[in-house]
C-alpha cells in the first residue's frame, strides 16, 4: 500500500495543478515501469476515486485541520487516505500506518504527527464530520457548486439524480463488429471467457464488470471494440452509404471513425487537430483493418487541409465541456471553470459555420457532444439553424429523445446530438 499511496498523491497534486488524469497516469506508467498490474490498478482507483468524492473530502479535510495546509502533496496524501477510509475495504490501521509513513517521503516538514491526528480523528467522529460536510452542496454532491447551479438549472427534474450519477463508476460497454460477427455470437464468446455481459441493442453489450481490453476475445482481431452505448448512436445517425465521402471532424480517438468503417465502405477523411492523438485513430483503424485518409488540421480552418471537393456526411463531434462523462473523466469536473462553458460554445459556434460550407447539397451534418449544459447543446444547434437557411434540423429517429440530449444512465454517459440536412437556401 506504500507505493500505491505515494504515487496516487504525487498524481493527485498533479491533476490538482491542472493536468488532466489521463496524462498524469501516463506519465506514472512511463516513470514506474516496474509497477505490477495490482498496483496499476490501485493506483488508479485512488486517483479516480479521490477525484469523484473531491468535494466531500475537501469538506471533512477542512474541519480536521486548525489551519489551512498550503502543502499540495501532504494535502493530498491526506485526501487519498480519507478515501480510501471512507470508500474501501482497506484496514484502518493499514491505511493510516502507510500514510504516516510516506509522509516522510512527500512532505517537506514534520508532518507524521499531523497525518496521524487527521485520520484518527476522522476515524473517532467519522459520522459527525460527514453530516457536517454534506450540509453545503459541493460536499454533499462532490462537485464546484457552478456546475451544481448550471445542472439545477438546465435539469431541474432529475439534477440530484444527475449530480449522483456523475459519481459513480461509469458501465463498460462493447461495441461488436458486425463486419466479423454477431451480438449473439459474441456474448457466448464473452461466457466462455467467463465474463458476465447483456445485448442493449444489435451491437452493444455491457459488461458485468470491467474487464482488461485483453480478456475480450477476439479484440486485437477487431471483433469488438469499448465504446459507450451513447456514443455509438453518432455513425447510426450519420446514415453513410457505400460510395460516400465522410468527413470525421476531430475524429481522435477513432471510435466513431472505426464504427462509421464498420457500417458501410465509405470514402473517410479523418481529421483532428492533434498529430499525437491522430495516432491513436491510426491505431484503431489498424486494429479493425479498416482504413482511412488521416489529416492533422484544424476544422475551423478547412482551407489550409480541404481539398475542395465536398462530403456527403460530416461528423462535428465537437470540444466540449465533456460534462456527460464526468463519472468516467473525474478530474474534468475540477479542472473547467464557469467561463469555460461559454469559451467552449463560441468554438463550437465556429466549428459549424466551418464545416457547414464542406457538406454539398442534399448531404447531413451531425453536430455532436459530451455534455449535458444547453449552451453548448440544444441553445447551440438552435443558434447554428437560425444563422444557415439551408440548414433543415432531422429527426433522430426512436432510440433517442426528441431534444436530441441523453442524460446519463446506467447503461450509457450523457451526450448531445443534433442532425441537419443541407437544402436549398
């Protein structure tokens, strides 16, 4: 338990700084290349689960200390034992004797006894200390209250609910590639292997538990791949035919522009911005034994890499404040701030009115997000028809609501869609 402490609170400070998760357990996974797969995996739910309950154990944190603690990596130490006392089945004993013990190693000043007094004393008034930390709102929800306001007042019905999902551990659903066999096939595949999942339609299952991408049978074969059930409606809703020019616009990485390759043999641009996470496109597309024309640009810039000549259907699946995903990418509800939702919209705004003009006549654009905040959604897709006459919104048809937002579930994360046809001005 030493090391794993150590590092997730070294990852912790980082991700506190402003580093996004993944990159920071990137970087651990690079450095430590000794760690075993248990560690690995201990490390990484310490971080993610001291990220979800942030708020909570920010607020219980603050009563245990008689002074503020301005030293990030012993304050994160601390947050990370708190989690792991309050949230998993670890030894007391154990958690705060580690805890002391790599106090040593990451704090600069005398603070084993500190360390020793805060988790004891959590332990002693546990249930006190979380009554009083869950009576504000960024306690009790473990959220920034902005986000907090913005989802009371854009889901005013279900926002507790809301709030509540975005702390749980997101479903591991697989896409099956019907290019190499069914669902049905595939699920008895699973149950060889021993591991549990259910059809939620003709191509996704989800999964019991999460399992290693090695365990499925058949992956690196591309007999399936792991994406959400919310985001596989994105190639279904494009609607590509056999012989059609596509354009995947800020594609990495890859999962809708593997899927749209699985559902018709089209003609596929993928783009995005990113020579580094295009990559990571090449390298679904070389998985699935699918192939694409890979571009790095900027789709708000279509003259610098467009070739002039114009798609049948566009992809926008545009940057976003990726609140829909919040249980999957913890770290993203402490990294945005309030201003950055009307940054995201005014790009978004930009990136339309960019890829409008590459879509020719009689062709489709899916305008798409991660995020459940209206301005970047409903009151964004509604903007964009009102400036593009020849712009006529589509139906999306039964699996999904009229407004186009998915909220999150158990079975899927939250994600916006929007569908416009090009007709005559």
């Amino acid at each position: 338990m030493f090391i794993t402490q150590k590092i997730a609170a070294q990852t912790i400070v980082a991700v506190l700084s402003g580093q996004n998760l993944t990159q920071a357990l990137g970087q651990v996974w690079r450095s430590q290349r000794d760690l075993t797969p248990q560690q690995r995996g201990a490390i990484q739910d310490l971080c993610y689960g001291t990220l979800r309950h942030l708020g909570l154990l920010e607020a219980v944190l603050g009563q245990l200390l008689h002074k503020p603690l301005h030293e990030p990596a012993l304050r994160a130490l601390l947050l990370v034992a708190l989690y792991q006392l309050q949230f998993t089945r670890a030894a007391p004993y154990s958690v705060v004797d580690h805890a002391v013990k790599v106090c040593a190693h990451v704090s600069r000043g005398p603070g084993k006894g500190l360390v020793n007094a805060v988790l004891r004393n959590f332990l002693r008034g546990r249930e006190a200390l979380l009554d009083i930390a869950q009576a504000e709102a960024r306690g009790r929800w473990s959220h920034p209250d902005w986000w907090i306001g913005l989802v009371r007042d854009a889901h005013p019905r279900r926002w507790q609910a809301l709030l509540e999902a975005g702390n749980q551990h997101p479903p591991m659903t697989l896409r099956v590639n019907r290019r190499r066999g069914d669902t049905a096939a595939y699920l008895e595949r699973l149950a060889q292997a021993g591991i549990g999942a259910r059809a939620l339609d003709d191509t996704a299952l989800q999964l019991s538990q999460p399992v290693a991408v090695e365990r499925l049978p058949g992956f690196f074969d591309g007999d399936a791949s792991v994406q959400d059930w919310g985001a596989q409606h994105a190639a279904r809703l494009l609607d590509a035919h056999d012989g059609m020019r596509v354009l995947d616009a800020c594609a990495a990485p890859g999962g809708k522009t593997g899927h749209l390759l699985e559902l018709a043999d089209v003609a596929l641009t993928a783009l995005d911005a990113d020579p580094d996470r295009l990559a990571r496109v090449a390298d679904n597309l070389q998985r699935l034994q699918r192939s694409a024309r890979l571009v790095a640009g900027d789709a708000a810039t279509p003259a610098v890499w467009w070739d002039g000549q114009p798609f049948d259907r566009v992809l926008a699946d545009v940057p976003c404040s990726a609140s829909g995903v919040a249980r999957r990418h913890p770290d993203i509800k402490w990294l945005r701030r309030a201003e950055d939702i009307g940054s995201f919209a005014a790009q978004q705004a930009a990136l339309l009115d960019a890829l409008w003009g590459l879509v020719a006549p009689g062709g489709k654009l899916l305008y798409a997000t991660c995020s459940i905040f209206p301005a970047e959604n409903a009151e964004q897709a509604a903007a964009f028809a009102a400036r593009h006459a020849d712009a006529s919104p589509l139906p999306l048809g039964p699996a999904l609501p009229e407004d186009g937002q998915l909220l999150p579930t158990p079975e899927h994360d939250g994600f916006f869609y929007a569908l416009f046809q090009k007709t005559a001005a």
